[in-house]
C-alpha cells in the first residue's frame, strides 16, 4: 500500500519556511510558512492550490534547487540541508528530476543534446548518451524534432524535451511543476500515461504542482496549499476546481492547524472559539467572539503588491499572483 508508514520516506521536510529577501518598499515576501510533508517510496503526490501561494518555491527547496530559509529537507534519507557542494549535486543526479513550469531547456543545444546532457554529467559516454535521448524523444513522438534548437519548438515541444531530460536517468523521483501547463490534451494524456506507467511499474514517486483533474487524479493524495500553508490533503477523488468538497484539514505536531480561507468564513470568520467537545479523534468549537458572517470581504487591495482590486472579484492578484485574502469589512 502507498501510505504504508513502515515504508520507506523518498523525501520528507520539517518545518520548512522560505522569505524572498527583497530590499523594495514592499519588502519580504514569506512565500512558505513553516510546511511539513512525508512522501513515501513509490507514491504520487499533487500540490493544488492558487496562483502565488508558493507551490513553485516549495518544488524548488524540496529538490534542492533553493536553500530554504529554515526546516530541514531529507531526500531519499539523506538531509539535504547539511550537504554542500559535490555531494548535494551527486545526491540529485542520481535521485531526483525535475520537469519545470517553462521547460528551461538550455538554449544553446538541440533537443537531442538537451535530453543527454544529465547523462553525460553522469559520467555516460556522450555516444551512448546521445542513444539513450533518441529513444527516450522517441517515447515522446518527438523524434523529428531532435536536432533543433529550442527557440525553434513550441511550447509544448519544448515541454516534452524537458520531460525526456527529466525522465533519461531513471529517477527515483520526479519533481514537476505544472508538467502538462503547455500540452494540449492528447499530448498531456499521453505523457500522464508514461508517468502512470513508470510509477506503476517501476515504484518511481512523483510530487506533481497542477491545475489538471487529470493530473490530480493520477496521485493517490493531493494537498492544498493556501499562502505557504498546508491547509488540507484531499484524497484521489479530487475536483480540482472545487476543493471545498472531500477535504481533510491538517494538524502538525505542533498542534497548528490552518483553516481553508474559504471554511474561515463559513464558521464565521477569525475570533475565539471555544472547546466544546475535544476527545480521541474528535474536537468541536463553538464561537465566542469572532467577526460574523458578512464582515468579511475581498480586500481591495494585494498585500503583497498594492494592486488595486477596484470592483473587479478576481480571487487572485493579475499583477502579482498572490491570491487575495479575506478582510473584515470596515463599514
Ligand atoms: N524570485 C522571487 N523573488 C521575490 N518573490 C518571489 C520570487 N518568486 C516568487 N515570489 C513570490 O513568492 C510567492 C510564491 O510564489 P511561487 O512562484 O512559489 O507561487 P506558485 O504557487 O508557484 O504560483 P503559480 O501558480 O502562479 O506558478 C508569490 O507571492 C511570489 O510573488
Ligand atoms: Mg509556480
């Protein structure tokens, strides 16, 4: 079984908060706030969740790419954040893969060249590299494209020669963002079929960022992320577009638990609360003093950016992509 806690963790973080430094008048922007998660060997893990609330920066500290701000990152039992230079790169190349939102192909080489690039920093000789990326462009009905420069592909080409480079060294596990954003739907069907045949077959993991019901169906668990936070895993039944439906909210060991934005303002909305059943697996509040329904309100401006809402009901900043928070109306 996936979940099987006597199975082995392929990546595991404690604690991980990330702050973009910014020296602007706008200041810092605390993109993760302090994120646990446990991914067992073999299971297919989404991230769902808003435009801005930190699912590029949580893929990019979790694989190593980004040094968070605090909280340990542990890949493949091995802690990331205690390892520096050759032995992190090394760790990487022979565990993990990334697929990112915009491909991010090296612009000088062809696609052939792209795709055996991580096998030839592997030591692979660049003959049997160059083999191994035909076949793998090959799997992604893009053989005849294999020697143009990526300036030269579409959108979703160049996403497919990113998924073969991810896919070429075998990984044990693939970090994507947003893996089929580009692809029309045949194409994204046909790629998801090769990611639901390599974790299948091979146990390969995956923590997949998307908007997709498709992709979101293909994991066993998905977990909702709201402004850095955890606020809920939802099962493999997810809908995608709306997620205030099968939602399990989540509780750290710290006792934290964050409420949906979406449930705060069904339960009435910030306050204090009561504790009027609390047992084994059970716990029930009653509202004492808290803003009443009707008191909260789309804010009219971004915190994060000052962009001025006016009268438009976007849920999400157009300037900004941070996604626009709930405030008490101030009548
Ligand atoms: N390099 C950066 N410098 C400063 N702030 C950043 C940087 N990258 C991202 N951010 C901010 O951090 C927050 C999280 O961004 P992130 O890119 O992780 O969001 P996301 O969930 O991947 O969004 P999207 O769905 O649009 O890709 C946002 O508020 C964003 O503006
Ligand atoms: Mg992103």
């Amino acid at each position: 079984m996936s979940n099987d806690s006597t199975k082995k963790s392929i990546l595991e973080a404690d604690g991980l908060y990330h702050v973009y430094e910014s020296k602007a008048e706008d200041g810092n922007v605390v993109a993760l706030r302090g994120l646990y998660i446990n991914m067992k060997e073999g299971e297919a893990v989404a991230v769902v969740g808003p435009s801005g609330s930190g699912k590029s920066t949580l893929l990019k500290c979790l694989g190593g790419l980004m040094k968070p701000s605090a909280g340990s990152v542990t890949l493949d039992e091995n802690n990331m954040t205690r390892l520096k230079g050759k032995e992190l790169v090394r760790l990487r190349q022979k565990t993990v893969s990334f697929i990112f939102q915009d491909g991010n192909l090296l612009p000088h080489l062809n696609a052939r060249d792209n795709v055996a690039e991580p096998l030839r920093n592997q030591g692979v000789r660049s003959k049997e590299a160059l083999k191994r990326a035909d076949e793998m462009l090959e799997r992604l009905s893009m053989p005849h494209r294999a020697r143009a420069l990526p300036m030269m592909l579409s959108g979703g080409e160049q996403q497919r020669v990113a998924i073969a480079r991810a896919l070429i060294t075998n990984p044990r596990l693939i970090l994507a963002d947003e893996p089929t954003g580009a692809l029309d739907p045949v194409t994204g069907r046909a790629v998801l079929d090769i990611f639901k045949e390599l974790n299948e077959k091979e146990g390969v993991s995956f923590l997949i960022v998307t908007h997709s019901k498709e992709v979101a169906a293909f994991a066993n668990r998905s977990l909702e992320l709201r402004d850095g936070r955890f606020v809920a895993e939802h099962g493999a039944e997810i809908d995608v577009e709306d997620l205030t439906e099968g939602r399990e909210l989540l509780i750290d060991d710290l006792g934290t638990v964050t409420l949906p934005p979406d449930l705060l303002v069904r339960i009435g909305g910030s306050g204090r609360y009561s504790v009027a059943v609390a047992e084994s697996g059970m716990l029930t509040l009653q509202g004492e003093s808290y803003s009443t329904i009707g008191e909260l309100v789309l804010s009219a401006t971004c915190p994060a950016c000052k962009h001025d809402y006016g009268d438009s009901d976007e849920q999400e900043c157009p300037s900004c992509g941070s996604s626009r928070p709930m405030v008490e109306a101030s009548s």
